[in-house]
C-alpha cells in the first residue's frame, strides 16, 4: 500500500495536469456554439468544437463568427490556448469567420478543412505553424494575412480555396511554405509585406 501512495504522489509531481484537475473542459460561446479543450504541459488544445446538443444530432456544426478564448479554466488552473487540434472544425460548413485567441500558436492539420463559408479568419501574431490542409477548400475565404511569426506553412494547408485571392505573406522570417500549400487557387495574387 505504501508504494502505491509513493507512485501517486511521483506522478503527481511528475504530471500535475493528470492526476489534479480536469483533463477536458468545455465553454459555450454566446451564440450557442460548444467548444472542446484538452490540457497539455503547454497550454489548452480546442479538439472540437459542436452546436448545442439538439443541434448536433441532426449535423449541425459550428456557424456565423467564432471567437476564441485566450485562456480556458480547467478546475481552479487557466490555461493559455495554444492550438486549433486536428479537424477541430473540419467541414463546419455555416462557420463565417474565426478569431483565434492571442496565444494560438499552431493550427493543426485540417483544422478548418471544408469550411466553405468561411470569409474572414484573425491570425494573431502568436502563430508559428499552419498544419497539413488546415484551410483547404474554404472556397468564401477571399484574403488573408498572414503574420511574421509564422515559419512554416504546411503541405495543401489552404489548396483548393478558389476564392483567394490575395495571401500577405512576410518577406523574410517564413522559413518553410510547402511547394503545394496553395494548390488549386485559381485566382491568387501574392503580395509580400514587409518585415
């Protein structure tokens, strides 16, 4: 019996964010839209994001603009968030605009894949990476800029989205765009913004 309180105790040293407080969390945004969070060492994860229940038996995502938290409580601990998680908003076909939090600092892959009505996404300065796909075919999104602190921009992450038509990209500092991240942008003009 003494060892296995010794082990607990370890582990709780160890990994605080497993043993004391929540693992997940939820918040619900004033317009009704539920959105999942995972702790990490890190921060907070959005996993996924859903409309209230009755809504989402009958395969109703996410819809009109959404608004990140900066920080989330898990119990009595508030955590950052960090990252948009894989598919976290993948084919929310209703979503219209996103506004991540000032401490997102990736966007998993396909993160917002298939979201066709999205028109207006704020990257915050915080971001670093832009995963696989995570804005592919988001045929309404138009325009983007994209911040200097973004260093890699990941294979396909915004293929497909006929409607873009201008991407602001920095001139230096974006260390890795992959070769067919804007695959199938039929109508995209690039312009560089200064540093």
């Amino acid at each position: 019996m003494k060892r296995y309180v010794f082990l607990f105790a370890v582990l709780a040293l160890l990994c605080p964010q497993v043993v004391v407080g929540q693992l997940q969390t939820t918040i619900t945004t004033p317009d009704g839209n539920t959105l999942w969070f995972r702790a990490t060492a890190e921060g907070a994860v959005v996993t996924h994001a859903i409309v209230s229940w009755p809504y989402y038996a009958a395969g109703q995502r996410p819809c009109g603009a959404v608004t990140l938290p900066d920080s989330v409580a898990f119990g009595d601990r508030v955590l950052p968030v960090v990252e948009v998680g894989r598919n976290a908003f993948y084919n929310c076909d209703s979503l219209s605009s996103i506004a991540l939090g000032r401490h997102v600092k990736r966007i998993a892959t396909q993160a917002f894949n298939g979201c066709v009505a999205l028109k207006n996404v704020s990257l915050p300065d915080s971001l670093h990476a832009i995963g696989e796909g995570a804005f592919a075919y988001c045929r309404s999104l138009s325009e983007l800029n994209v911040p200097s602190t973004v260093d890699s921009v990941g294979m396909s992450a915004f293929s497909m989205c006929t409607g873009l038509r201008r991407v602001n990209l920095p001139t230096s500092g974006a260390a890795h765009i992959d070769g067919t991240a804007f695959h199938g942008c039929s109508v995209l003009e690039r312009e560089d913004k200064e540093q």
